[in-house]
C-alpha cells in the first residue's frame, strides 16, 4: 500500500542503551496490521530532513521504521547542513566503532522487537553514509537478529571485512563508482570476500555515481542511481521480509 493509500506519522520515541537515552525517529502506518520493520541509520549528517523522508518512504510500502540518533551523547546541535562537512565528519569519528556503538544498534533492534505491531523476525536494516557502514557492521555482529541487509556506500572497516564469516542474512551493497571515499579496490575487496565465502550477496556499482548519489539535497545527487537503487531497495525487501509474513 502506497503513501498516497495510507496515513503516515513519526513520533519521538526513547531507547534505553547502557550509555543513556537514545532518541530515534519511530514512522509508521496508522493501520493496525502487524508489519515488518527496518532500522533506518543515518547519514554522518546526523537525522536529516531527507534520512525523514527516506523513512516516511520506507514506512509507505508497508513497514514500521526507527532511525535512532548515533549521535545522542552529544546533544542537542548533533544535526549538521550538507554544506557542513568538516563538522559532520568531525562528530563522526568521534563515534566509538566498537562495543559503544554495537550497544546502541543491538538496543536499536531489541526496541523494535518489543512493538506489538512488528513482527520480530522480519527486520530489515539500511542505511546511507557512516548508516551504511554501520548497516554492514549490524549483519556481521547481529546477522541472527536481522532478516536482510542493504547498505549504501559504507565505509567498512577492516575487521567488519573479517567478521563477513559471521553474516547469515541476504545483503544487497549499493556502490558509486566514483566515490572518493571508498576506493574501487575496496569494493573488490568486499565483493571478493562474500563471493570466496558463498555469501547470499548482491553488490551494484554505479559507475557515474559519487558518494552520496542516493541524496537529493547532496551535489553527489545521481538522480537515475537513486532511482535505480530505490528500486532495487524495494524489491529486495519485498523478497526477503514482505513475502514471509
């Protein structure tokens, strides 16, 4: 059922992690249907206008969805313009990669777990950016959590490119090729490790396509990759969590 079809709403919700109160951005449907849900991670721009509408978009074929705020311990100015870079990337790094930040995404997932209209083992999980990144990290540490995995152009850390052995769920990798953050050789990399493993993977490069491509607010913005890539976004959902209710 399509946005157009359905009455969509946020609301402000409070996750509890070990570190403090999390906010995150809750958007469903107003029907009372039980659904799958995706855990939408943010951009290093923090919750953005457009990370909103992506999940507004999400919620309107069919899904509940949260977008929890990574950047909670450094409230309140933690949101940051397109044009704000340096700064973005600056709180960025300050995110601790390591058992800080798998806290707030494993309490990310056990929120929606507990929604009475969610069904807790259809749980998808996208993200763009430093979302994308961490989407990868949550297949690695959580692959029996989640249902699918689609991150777009993640920066994957090392270890993560270790801890594939550990992945069980489908991931679709969306790629720009001429992303100057992540290099050719990198996706190689990543593309010849789920293959040597016998991982259920798809990865799409973009040739044209910069970091960001998915972004219509970004100078990155790609429009025929991003509607390429919704696409396929969409129907890679629709296979792995839709058709299993």
């Amino acid at each position: 059922m399509k946005i157009e079809q359905m009455k969509i709403e946020q609301s402000d919700v409070i996750i509890s992690t070990p570190d403090g109160q999390m906010p995150a951005v809750l958007v469903t449907s107003t029907q009372p249907d039980c659904k799958p849900a995706v855990l939408l991670l943010m951009e290093a721009f923090g919750i953005t206008l457009h990370i909103r509408d992506v999940a507004t978009r999400i919620a309107a074929e069919g899904y509940t969805v949260l977008v929890p705020d990574l950047y909670y311990r450094e409230l309140p100015n933690n949101t940051f313009s397109y044009d704000e870079v340096d700064q973005a990337m600056a709180m960025m790094w300050r995110l601790e990669f390591g058992q800080p930040i798998e806290d707030d995404l494993k309490a990310a997932l056990m929120y929606l777990k507990t929604l009475d209209r969610v069904y807790p083992d259809q749980i998808g999980v996208t993200g763009f950016c430093l979302g994308g990144g961490l989407t990868f990290l949550t297949a690695c540490r959580f692959p029996h959590e989640i249902a699918a995995a689609a991150p777009f152009y993640g920066m994957v850390l090392d270890e993560w490119i270790d801890a594939v052995k550990e992945i069980t769920v489908p991931m679709y990798l969306f790629f720009g090729g001429t992303d100057p953050f992540i290099s050719g050789d990198r996706i190689q990399q990543i593309d010849t490790r789920f293959r040597e493993l016998g991982k259920d993977y798809r990865l799409k490069i973009y040739p044209d396509a910069g970091h960001g491509f998915f972004c219509n607010e970004r100078s990155d913005y790609n429009p025929a990759a991003a509607a390429d890539a919704w696409s396929k976004l969409k129907q890679f959902f629709e296979n792995h969590l839709s058709n299993k209710r």
